[in-house]
C-alpha cells in the first residue's frame, strides 16, 4: 500500500516489528463504523462518485458480517487493521476501493479508533464501577449498625460500624467514575479529518464526520489531532487509580480473612484450596485484583513514558499505545467483576468484629469527649486524665468500661457514674453524629442519598 517508491520488500524481521495486527485487530468495529462515516461524507460532499461510495459503503458492510462471523485473518504483510480493511475491501468491490483512502490518513484513522475504542471501554467500566458500587450499598445496608474496630496505623483506634467502613469504597467509586466521566467529556472530539498532519485541501465536512460517530465536535488542530493521547492516558490514569482502590480493599479483606482477625469468610466461590495444607482457604482472587493493581499503574507508566519524547506529530512509537489500554480494560473489568463478586458475598464475623472493636480501649477518646462536655475539663487536660485510665485499666486487665467507679474517681473526682453511658462501644458509634460520621443513622441516610445519586445516573 506504500511501496511505490521502494524497490525492495521489507525483510521478515521489518515486517515483524512493523506489524500491529495481532492486537490492533481488535479496534476492527471502530475502523468500520470510522471507514464508512468517512465514505458517506465523501459521498455527500460530492468528493468521491455516489456509485462509488455505494460500493465501498456495501463492501464495508460485507466485511463488517465476515469479521463479526468468523474473525480476520492475519497477514503480517498488511501490517495493521486499516491496511486489513482496505485490502479486504478491494478484493470486494475492486479498484472502487481506493478511492476511500482520499483526504485521509492512517495517523487520522488510527486517532479516531482508538478514540472510539477509548469511549466504548469508558462506558463499559462506568457500568463495572456502577455495579461495585450496588454491592457496597447492599452490605453496607444489612450492616449499618454492625460494630468493628476502625483503625489507624492498623491499631485499634475508635469503633466505627462496618457499613461505614464499606460505604468508604462507595465514595472512592463514585469518584472514580467521575474521572472516567471527566476523561470522556474531554476526549470525545474527533480527529478525523486531520489526515496526515496538516489537513487537506479536499472540501471535507468534518462536522458531519465527527457527528456520525457520535463526538461533540471536530478537533480543532490537525497537528493535535494526530499526535494526542491524552485521551488514552486520562483512560489508564483513572483505571491505574480505580485499580489502587480495589488492590486496598483486596488487602483489608486478606487482613480480615486472617485467622488472628476471623472478620470474613470467603465464600466457596471466591476461595481456593492448598494443595499440602487441606484446612487451608485461600483468598487468591483479593490477592490477585491487589497484584493486578500493578499492572494497571504499569500501563499509564509504558504510556507515558512512550510519549513523552515523541515531537509533533505522528511517529511509530505510538503504535505501543494500544496494547497498555487493552490489557489495562480487560485487567480492570476482571479485577471489578471479582471484586463485586467478593464484596457481594464475603460472610462477616459481626461477633469478632465487635470484640475487636471493644479492644484496644477504643472508647479512651469517648471518655475525653465526656470529660470535656459533661464536666468542663478543657480537651488537652482530659487528654491526660484519660490516659491515666486507660493505664490503670491496662494494669487492671479490663477494658475502660468495666473500671469502677472509684478507680476512675480515684484518677479525677470530676468523673461520676454517667460516663458508663459514652464507654460502650454501641454509645461511641452511636455518638459520631456529625457529617459524614460513623452514627448508624448518618450511614443509612448516605446509603439513601448514595441509592439515589445511582438512580440518577452518578
Ligand atoms: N498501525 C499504526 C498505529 O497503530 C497506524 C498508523 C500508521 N501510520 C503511519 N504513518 N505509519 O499507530
């Protein structure tokens, strides 16, 4: 398709290096629906013959039924999925087929693909974050009232109610599809059109192209057009990142499926066995979404790194742009599956969860509060006073609330009797009333909104 001025083929090992079939194959739907966008405004602004087109347009759909039957068959020769397309095409409808090539390039063609590509992946994570999230909500639901320990320095530090605690990743979704939303908005111009580099001097309606293929708008630099993968590095930037939020809560639930923590069981479904040790249940899937977290920040690097030496505007380094973006989909879409499936049905302990919440003196900061609200000792102080009790309940063996009275009086004789009702750890969680605290209450109302904002489509 280029070789006019050459005398000579290229050697296999050229060929082998050159060729991006074995993976761009799969933008073939893209390269269609871009290829005949193309012809019918060839065809409407009068640029090709209307019989022409016709044929061309035929041809396409033709192809469009063989690929869709039975796949494409690879031929290195032809290096990528456009030069697939058209040679096809020609053994089709004929010479008739050359005339699709006129004001456009591959450079332009490539961009539109995998911009369409881009966009169609976008929507089909939106749809995976969307369920993920319907998971949280539903076990966040069944245990908004259900006591564990939360944590800091993974040290007991307050109580604070599991559906809380899963209504976390509830936000970190939400703000992952935010940004996958913000990249598609960006993204959804279209660079077809832009040809080689530098435009054309054919009477093109790039309007009437780009809204075909269902973009906002042309875009609006021809040089950009062809050289920009912003788009596809917005794309595994927000993946790498959802990514980052699944490998966290993969490692919580290995934390909880731990024996010493006994805080979840896996189910059958999500669990493995040893092949030596027969008592053993493995959590392999939430090992494997947090491995594959790697991976995903490993394809915004590759793609990063590859473009940021690259001058204006099309060199071949950007052929490595696709294999990143479609191992990091098909990653992404597994890692979400497996962990909708795990968070639908992981069995939680409530029983340890709750001594493990009424561990650690969990309450200490409840009894500071009580001393500050109740018997005006400024906070710095009943910092102090409660640290002496947390002491003397530490040399006692008991937790804060089964000190007696005298013991604490003994501390501070402002303490009295009504302390006992803020050192349970049903009081403390019920107690975090502020915005966006651990109250029971305050979480089943943010699961409403939360329902709600995912009805409406956010
Ligand atoms: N297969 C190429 C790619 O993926 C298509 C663009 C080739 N353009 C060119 N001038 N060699 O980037």
């Amino acid at each position: 398709m280029w070789g006019g001025r050459f005398a000579d083929g290229p050697s296999a090992v050229m060929r082998e290096i050159n060729a991006s079939i074995p993976f761009d194959k799969r933008l073939w739907r893209q390269d269609l629906a871009g290829s005949k966008a193309h012809a019918r405004m060839l065809k409407a602004q009068g640029i090709i013959a209307a019989d022409d087109a016709d044929a061309i347009l035929a041809g396409l759909d033709a192809i469009e039924r063989d690929y869709a039957a039975g796949g494409l068959v690879e031929d290195m020769a032809l290096e990528d999925i456009h030069m697939h397309v058209e040679a096809r095409l020609a053994e089709i409808v004929g010479p008739a087929a050359g005339r699709l090539h006129t004001a456009r390039s591959r450079n332009d063609q490539v961009a539109t693909d995998f911009r369409l590509w881009v966009r169609d992946s976008i929507d089909a994570i939106d749809e995976g974050l969307r369920a993920f999230q319907q998971a949280l909500l539903a076990r966040a639901d069944d245990h908004a009232a259900t006591i564990m320990p939360g944590f800091t320095h993974l040290q007991v530090a307050q109580p604070v109610t599991l559906g809380h605690h899963l209504m976390a990743y509830y936000e970190m979704a939400k703000r992952d599809r935010s940004r996958f939303a913000d990249a598609r908005a960006r993204m959804n111009e279209c660079p077809l059109g832009a040809a080689a580099l530098a435009g054309t001097s054919f009477p093109l309606d790039r309007e009437a192209t780009a809204k075909a293929l269902g973009f906002d708008r042309p875009t609006a630099n021809s040089l950009d057009s062809v050289s920009d993968r912003d788009f596809a590095l917005e794309f595994l930037s927000a993946a790498a990142m959802t990514g980052l939020h699944l490998s966290r809560l993969a490692e919580e639930i290995i934390i909880w499926a731990s024996q010493p923590y006994g805080f979840v069981s896996l189910p059958d479904a999500f669990s493995t066995g040893s092949s030596i040790m027969p008592q053993k249940r493995n959590p392999d899937a939430a090992e494997l979404v947090r491995g594959h977290s790697g991976r995903l920040l490993g394809a915004f690097q590759a793609l990063a790194v590859t473009m940021k030496g690259l001058p204006l505007a099309y060199s071949k380094d950007m052929q490595d742009d696709k294999e990143p973006a479609f191992q990091a989909y098909d990653t992404l879409a597994l890692c979400l599956a497996a962990m909708t499936g795990m968070v639908s049905t992981l069995s939680f302990n409530a029983d340890r969860m709750r001594a493990a919440a009424a561990g650690g003196f969990s309450t200490a900061t409840d009894l500071a509060d009580w001393l500050v609200r109740v018997a005006g000792v400024p906070f710095r102080e009943a910092h102090h006073i409660t640290g002496r009790a947390v002491k003397a309940a530490e040399a006692a063996g008991t937790g804060l609330a089964e000190l007696p009275i005298a013991s604490l009086r003994a501390i501070d004789a402002r303490i009295d009797a009504r302390v006992y009702d803020v050192l349970s750890v049903e009081a403390s969680v019920a107690s975090r009333t502020s915005h966006g605290g651990t109250a029971p209450d305050g979480v089943r109302a943010r699961i409403a909104a939360a329902r709600d904002e995912l009805e409406r489509g956010r």
